[in-house]
C-alpha cells in the first residue's frame, strides 16, 4: 500500500482554512473591540470636555482645548490613543494593555483588537469631519457674501493663493521636500476659520463694521476656495503624482459640483421643506438633512473627490430654506457627539517628540514649523492691502482677522495625515502653526480695532448737552 506523504498536502489544505480561523478569531474578539472603543470614546470625551473648559477659561476657542487634550492623551504624552496608521504597535497602548492584562489575551490577539480598534475610531472620526463640514456650510450665509460683494473676494483669493504658493513653493526648494507633502502643507495654510473670527468681532461690537462684513465674507469665500483646494490635493495624494490634466479636471469637477448643487438647491428646497412638513415621527427634520448631507458626501466621492466637498455643498443648500434655523439647532447636539473626535483623534495622531531639538533629526521639523508660522501670518496680513476703493478701511485688522486656521486647518492636517502623505514632522510643524495663528488672532483683532465702547461713551455724554442747548 502507498503511503501518502500528508507534509506535502497539509499547506494547501490547510490554505481555504486559514481566512476561515482569521475571520472566527475576529468573531471572538468582538465584544473586547466594542470594549476597547468604548473605553476609547470615554477618553476622547474626557480630554475633550476638560481642554475645552480649560480653553473656555481663558477666553480661547474650545477646538483648541481638543487639540491640545487629544495631544496629551495621544502618542506625545500619555499614550491612551495611539493609531497603526502612525506606526504604533498594540504594545504601544496603554488602553490595549489594560486590556489584554484583564482579559488575558495573547499578543495575536491584542494586535488584531487594536487594529480594529483604531479603525473603528478613525471611521468615527471621519463621520465627525463630515458632520463638521455640513455645519460649516449651514453657517455660511450666501446672502451675506452678495452684500460684501467683489472686495471680499479678492480679499479671500489672496489669501488662498499667497500663502498656497509661498508655502508649497518655500518647501520644495528651501526644504527639499517632494510635492505632494509640500502642496498638502501649502494648502493647509489656505483656510481661515470662520468660527473664531466671527465670536471675536462680535465680542468687540464689530461683527456689522466694514471690515467685519469684508472679514467675514472673505471667510466664507476662503471655505469655499479652501475646500476646493483640499478636494484636490487629497485627490493628489491619492494617485501620487502631479498630473496638470488631473489637476484641472479636479478644479473644474469642483467648482462644477459645489455651484451646481447652489443652483439645483433653488429648485430642491421646496421639496426638502414639503417633505420635513409632511413626516410626522421623531427626526422629521434632521434624519432627511442627513441623508442629503450623506448622498451629497457619496456623490462627491464617485467623482473623486472628497466626501466632505459634499456634505459642504449639502449645507449651503439647506442654508436657504424656511428650516434653516430649527436644522441648526438640531445639527448641535450631533456635532457635539462626533466632531470632538474627529479634533482630539488629530491631536492624538501627532508626536511633538519629533520636534524635541535634542535630537538632530527633529532639527529640521522645528525649522519647518518656524517658515510655515510666518507664511501663514503674513500670507493673511497682506490681503488687508487687497482691498480697493475703501478710504479709511482698517487694512490691519481685515488682516489680522484672516489669520486664525482654527478647525479648517485641523480638516486639512487631519486628512494629509490619515491619507499618509505628511510625514511626522511635517505634522507636526501643521499643528503648531494652527495652533500659534488661532492663539495670536484674538488678542491681536482686539488691538487693532478701535474699542466701541469709548465712542458709545462719548455719544451718552453729549446727548444730554444737546438737549439742553
């Protein structure tokens, strides 16, 4: 009888049974990855609440104190939330060996929990950014851009085209860095936010002024120029390469697609609105506001280019109808639950050790953050001088009120450094150029604006005299 030497079939017997033993370990440590997010989520929203109360203390914006909490509790500091895509091992996590002490896990096993994990957060994270994105489109008033009219405009493409160019170009031949990264990076100091230039004229009793209408119109014209230029070079990143006809393509598919769903919103409102009225169960509003915002997002994917381009485009459509104000607020407490993890997972994906200038090689990064600070200060002080036929206009404080990045620039680092094109220290450099404009900007807007309160003062004194006389 023949004797079948079973060493030479096991492999490929064994070959169909393998994905078949990966997927059931998958299977059984499922509810250890539901614990492991939950566990994450507890410290997201932790770091979360506690630097933004911090930042609300001292009278800074709260989307700092994300950034700066997801930093301690990310791979700078405390190591509680750290991600693969950074280079991290599940032994590098704190959360994951608390797991595995508990739960008595191989190390197998651990590594394919902190995978899922990380996944897991990051999809939640991109949620949070689409979400961001919808909300920042709901608060872009078109009818206010047709007040402030073409000086807006050329304030807002200046600031998008001068610190893109000196940035991207700066990096490339100061830096020799390639031109993927350098485009991202240059992009990144494009944005403006509208947020925290908006709640500062307004606590300086300038938000009606000309050069807070010209402010804040330029701002929302720099989302809109900003989130085309993101559109493209995360398309960019994607392919690897420079491709003029791509690039022109991407620019033009854009453009194409964001004013296009303007002027289809004309004629889509009324549907939206009849069909909000006619629904009668909870989310009547929200739930259909969602799925435009999603199918936009899809759509703006199917072209090539990016999800949150959509849900961009989804907001400034809903931004004109009847619900506009009711949608707002229920928007909130969505935005509430996911964008916080989007800022703090940001912050936690960076290393700031990279910068430590005890190292040699950190040297580089430090350098590189000093060139993009002062790119993107003087990038936006200098569209103060692009406005034209205005005597008397304060040029300084339409400049100054262009600096702060605020969470439009944290969009941009977030996706450079989930797409892998921005290496560590070029991250990190990102951040604390963000970081450094959104700190200055508020102290700054106070300076060079006149206080109102005087000139009021003045006025309450006189009028009585007048009487009188």
């Amino acid at each position: 009888m023949q004797i079948v030497n079973l060493s030479i079939f096991l492999p490929q017997l064994l070959v169909p049974i393998h994905p078949l033993l990966a997927t059931a370990t998958k299977a059984e440590n499922a509810p250890i990855v539901l614990t492991a997010v939950l566990l994450s989520l507890v410290v997201i929203y932790i770091a979360s609440k506690i630097g933004g109360e911090l930042s609300k203390k001292f009278d800074l914006p709260p989307v700092l104190g994300e950034l700066v909490g997801g930093v301690v509790v990310g791979a700078s500091a405390l190591h509680l939330l750290v991600f693969p895509e950074s280079g991290a091992n599940a032994s590098d996590s704190v959360l994951m060996t608390i797991l595995q002490m508990i739960d008595n896990l191989s190390p197998e096993a651990v590594q394919s929990i902190f995978e899922s994990q990380s996944e897991a957060i990051s999809i939640l994270a991109e949620l949070g950014v689409i979400v961001l994105l919808f909300e920042i489109g709901l608060e872009s008033d078109l009818r206010e851009l047709q007040k402030v009219g073409y000086q807006a405009a050329i304030v807002a493409c200046v600031g998008v085209v001068v610190p893109f160019v000196a940035g991207t170009v700066g990096l490339m031949y100061l830096f020799h860095l390639s031109a993927i990264p350098a485009i991202f990076a240059g992009a990144a100091l494009t944005a403006t936010s509208i947020g925290i230039t908006s709640k500062v004229l307004s606590e300086i009793g300038q938000l009606k002024s000309r050069e807070g209408q010209i402010i804040v119109g330029a701002a929302v014209i720099d989302d809109v120029l900003g989130i085309i230029v993101l559109a493209v070079v995360a398309s960019l990143a994607k392919t690897g390469e420079v491709d003029i006809f791509n690039v022109i393509y991407l620019i033009v598919s854009a453009t194409v697609f964001l004013l296009g769903s303007i002027l289809l919103g004309k004629f889509f409102n009324n549907s939206f609105v009849a069909i909000a009225d006619k629904l009668q169960t909870r989310g009547k509003l929200i739930i259909p506001a969602f799925i435009f915002a999603f199918f936009m997002g899809f759509l703006g994917n199917a072209i090539h280019l990016e999800a949150i381009l959509g849900a961009f485009a989804a907001g400034l459509v809903l931004d004109e109808t009847d619900k506009r104000k009711e949608l707002d607020q229920q928007v909130i407490p969505i935005a509430d639950i996911l964008v916080p993890i989007f800022f703090v997972t940001v912050g936690a994906r960076v290393d700031l050790g990279v910068l430590n200038p005890a190292i040699p090689e950190n040297r580089q990064g430090l350098i590189i953050a000093a060139f993009l600070i002062v790119v993107a200060i003087i990038g936006k002080v200098v569209t103060g001088w692009a406005v034209f036929n205005q005597p008397g206009i304060n040029r300084w404080a339409i400049g100054v009120g262009m600096i702060p990045r605020g969470e439009v620039g944290l969009v941009f680092l977030g996706i450079g450094a989930a797409s892998g094109t921005l290496d560590k220290p070029l991250q990190a450099a990102i951040i604390i150029m963000v970081i450094l404009t959104t700190f200055l900007a508020p102290p700054f807007l106070r300076l060079v604006f006149k206080q109102p309160v005087e000139v009021e003062e003045v006025v309450e004194v006189k009028q009585p005299a007048d009487v009188a006389g």
